[in-house]
C-alpha cells in the first residue's frame, strides 16, 4: 500500500469540508441545549437594548453586540497574559 490518498487539492478539500461539518455539529449541539434559554432584553454591562434580530439569533444572550467583543477581547487578553 502506498499511502496515497489524492492530490493536495483533494486533501484541501477534505479538511475544509470536515471543518464545516464539525462547526455545524458544534453550532446544532450548542442551538440543542440553549432552546427555550430565555435571551435578556436590556445588556447585563451596559444597560442598553439588545436588538430582537440578536436575542433570536442567540438564545440566551445576556450582552449586547459591543459588550460581548470587549468581554471576548478580555478573556483573550487574560489568557494570552497567562500563557507569557
């Protein structure tokens, strides 16, 4: 057996698609146990209105779009510092 599976391209394709599937896998299982998750009307941080388009998009959001990049933007910050 010579171990050849395809061309670069073939294998490209391969990897893409299994990143697809497993991100639509993550996203379904995630949609599983946050249904019926009531979502917050007013942003925990910063008290203003989260749009119905994003309570619906995201079951169970407690931040509005702003607040929820600079928490991201935090946790990442404080991971990276630990990791130095």
């Amino acid at each position: 057996m010579s171990g050849y599976i395809g061309n670069a391209a073939d294998a490209a394709q391969q990897i893409a698609d299994d990143n697809v599937g497993n991100g639509v896998y993550a996203i379904r299982h995630a949609m599983r146990y946050s249904y019926g998750v009531i979502s917050a009307t007013v942003c925990k941080e910063c008290g203003e209105d989260i749009p119905e388009g994003r309570r619906r998009a995201v079951p169970g959001v407690k931040f509005c779009v702003d607040c929820q990049d600079h928490n991201m933007v935090a946790r990442r910050v404080k991971m990276l510092t630990k990791m130095l």
